[in-house]
C-alpha cells in the first residue's frame, strides 16, 4: 500500500507539504477577490483540507485526520499569513507553485484512494473518493470565492482528468494484486506529469459535439 513507500515521517512531510502548496492556490484567490486576512485564512484552510476532510467523512475516518493533527491546521495558516504579507512575490513564483500543486494532485489522489479502499470501499467508490481527496478543496474555494469550480470550466487546463487517471491506475493495481511502493509511485507520478503536461500545452476536455449555445463564453 501508499504507506509503505515512505516512512511514516517522510510521508507526513510529504502531506504537509501538498496542504501547503494548496492552501497557498487559496490564499491568492483570496487576495485576487480583495478578502480581509480572515478571508485569507479561510480560503486557504479549505483549499488545503477540504477534500481530505470529506474522504474522511465519508468513510469513518473520524475525528478527521485535519483535526487530530496540529500541523495538518496549522500549515494553511502559514501560507495564509505568507500570503498575506508577500503576495506580490508569490504570484511571481506562481510557474514554481504550480508544479507543487501538480505534485500534491498526484500524491493526494493515490492516497485518498488507497486510504478509501482500506476502509473497505469498493474499487469505483475508492477511485472516486481518490478524485475528491486531490479536487475537492479547489472546488469548495471556488465555490466558497463565487467563481465557476475551475474543474468544471472549459477554458482552463486539465485538472481533474490527471487525477482520475491516478485514482484509475491505483484501483487497476488493486484488482490485480499488483499494488506496492512502485505501483502506487507510477500512478502519482503519471497524475503529476499529465498535469505538467496539460499546463505546459493547454489540454482541455472537449465540450459538446455540434454545440451551438447562445451562451457569452468568458
């Protein structure tokens, strides 16, 4: 399983540093929509543990691990207050938080699904699961800031294909028996590289066949 390709203190490293690099994604939204330093801190809060806290709840795995874990909460706050006083300089390193961003996909989207599994969902439900570990905070920041999630909308690189092929991949192991440290390793690094891929040459999903909506495209 996921746990075994790291010890326990590298893969919560690891985790920190994927809830780090997301919170920061929240807390320049936040910035961006002219939000007070609360603002900030919420935004970044739950874009960094939102999609962790519903896997959990989901599953069972309460108290979440957010709330057991003093440094799971602590870290957002960080990048919030980073945020806060230097956004100016982060948005100039934006190229750089972004691969990050599509490390923390790749990781988060293996370990949410090797976690639901182990908990005794089935191969879909834990694939899914898997998605909303990796997205799900992005999508309650968007939602949360009043913007269309960026998942959903078609003028924005992929973000959730990647982490549905790495979710796919892990629950393809699974059922072949085939799940270990390299497996698991193949799947977040395949997310990782769509991801960087889809940044770096604009992939996008294809929208309806033939559409002819009246529709103004932003």
């Amino acid at each position: 399983m996921l746990q075994q390709l790291f010890s326990p203190s590298v893969q919560h490293t690891l985790d920190l540093v994927g809830i780090f690099v997301f919170a920061i994604s929240g807390a320049l939204l936040a910035v961006r929509k002219n939000f007070d330093v609360f603002g900030i801190a919420v935004l970044a809060e739950v874009t960094a543990l939102g999609g962790g806290l519903f896997r959990d709840l989901v599953i069972g795995a309460v108290p979440p691990a957010a709330f057991t874990d003093l440094g799971y909460f602590v870290t957002p706050l960080l990048a919030a207050l980073l945020v806060f006083f230097l956004h100016p300089q982060v948005e100039r390193i934006q190229v750089g938080v972004n691969v990050f961003d599509a490390a923390g996909l790749g990781l988060f989207c293996v370990a949410g699904t090797t976690k639901a599994y182990e908990y005794g969902l089935g191969l879909t439900a834990s694939a899914c699961l898997g998605l909303a570990t990796a997205v799900g905070g992005g999508v309650l920041r968007d939602v949360l800031a009043n913007e269309v999630p960026s998942l959903l909308r078609w003028d924005r690189d992929l973000y959730a294909v990647p982490a549905m092929v790495g979710a796919t991949m892990v629950v393809l192991c699974i059922r072949y028996d085939v799940l270990g440290p390299l497996t698991s390793g193949l799947a977040a690094l395949t997310a990782f590289v769509l991801r960087l891929l889809a940044m770096r040459f604009h992939w996008r999903a294809p929208r309806a066949w033939n559409r002819r909506s009246t529709v103004r495209e932003e």
